[in-house]
C-alpha cells in the first residue's frame, strides 16, 4: 500500500512584512468613526433593498449620509491640523 503525504509543510508560516505597522493601525483607529459611520450607512441602505423605502427608512439613510459627512469633515480637519506646520509668518 502506497501512503500519499504532502511534500510542503502542512502549515504555511508567516512571512515578515505582512503584519501591519503601527503608524498602518494608527492611521485605521484614526479612520475609525469614518469606516462605523459609512457601515451604518450601508447597513441603513440594505434594509431597503427588498422593499419600498418607508419615511422612516429615508429619514435613518439621511441621518447615516449625515454621519458620514461630519466623520469625514472631522476626519480632514484632524488630518489637516496634525500636518499644519504652524509656522505663521
């Protein structure tokens, strides 16, 4: 009887580079409310997928692309003030 066995390891190890550094994570917590806020968007989006839009269902699609907005304002003007060299002249 012939046993068949792999020639590779059976488990692939982990090459270096591909775990995220920490200005990557950093840089993700800082995005965070953004990534939450167009998630509830998506979220308030499929629930009317498979039916018609009631006022209720447009009203909380409105207030998610609201949320959106305002994570994303805050998001540049954090950005735009950590980048800033403050030197007025």
């Amino acid at each position: 009887m012939k046993h068949i066995v792999a020639l590779q390891n059976l488990v692939t190890p982990w090459p270096d580079g591909l775990e995220p550094s920490d200005a990557e994570l950093d840089a993700i917590e800082q995005e965070m409310p953004l990534i939450l806020a167009r998630v509830d968007l998506l979220d308030a989006q499929i629930m009317t997928l498979d039916r018609t839009t009631s006022e209720v269902d447009e009203r909380r699609i409105r207030r998610a692309r609201n949320r959106v907005l305002v994570a994303r304002r805050d998001l540049a003007n954090r950005v735009a003030g950590s980048t800033g060299s403050g030197d007025a002249a």
